[in-house]
C-alpha cells in the first residue's frame, strides 16, 4: 500500500527490511523476492490498462541487461564476514539519503 500511495516503496521496504533481525544474506534476498514480485505486479497492471506500449517494452528491455549486471555484480562482490556492517552502513545511507532530499525540498 505504501509503494502505490506514497510512490516510496524501495526506500520503505529497505527501512522496514532493515529493521528485522535478520543475517545479511536473508534481507537482500527478501529485498530481491519484493523488487522482482512488484515489477511483475507492475508489469500486469500496465499491461491491462494498455499503458504498456512498444517505446515501454523497448526501454525495459534496454535496462535488463545492466540491471541483471548489477545483481550479478553484488552477489559477487557481497562478502559474508562484513555482513556486521551492512545494517548499519545501510541506515546510515538511507537517513542521509531522506535527509538531503528534505534540504533539497526547502532550499528549492
């Protein structure tokens, strides 16, 4: 509900993924599991209100590849003896990440 009201969803889903206590490996994987189940909800829904063209399909498809680079790239560069840090370095970003974006909202 909050992805479609408040058009937030990656961000609200990483907080709230963040906040359980769970190994590294488990949140990127439920991380992952949303991404990829929203996408196809998203996919279906454009599709049956015909907001789903040709120009659609062909940037999607044109963003596959380095979106599928991407994963690879982090399943091989996720080293399971810094898993301690993630959590944190994660937060971190994320309240830095909401931080600029409400100096942004006032300065502009």
């Amino acid at each position: 509900m909050v992805t479609g009201l408040a058009s937030v969803g990656g961000m609200v889903i990483a907080i709230y993924v963040l906040s359980q206590n769970a190994a590294a490996a488990k949140m990127r994987a439920a991380l992952v599991l949303f991404l990829f189940l929203s996408s196809i909800t998203s996919l279906v829904t454009l599709a049956w209100f015909g907001v789903m063209d040709s120009t659609a399909v062909a940037r999607g498809l044109s963003l596959a590849i380095p979106t599928m680079i991407g994963v690879f790239l982090g399943q091989m560069l996720f080293m399971p003896r810094l898993a301690a840090y993630y959590r944190p370095f994660c937060l971190s970003l994320l309240c830095a990440l909401a931080g600029a974006a409400l100096v942004r909202t006032q300065i502009a």
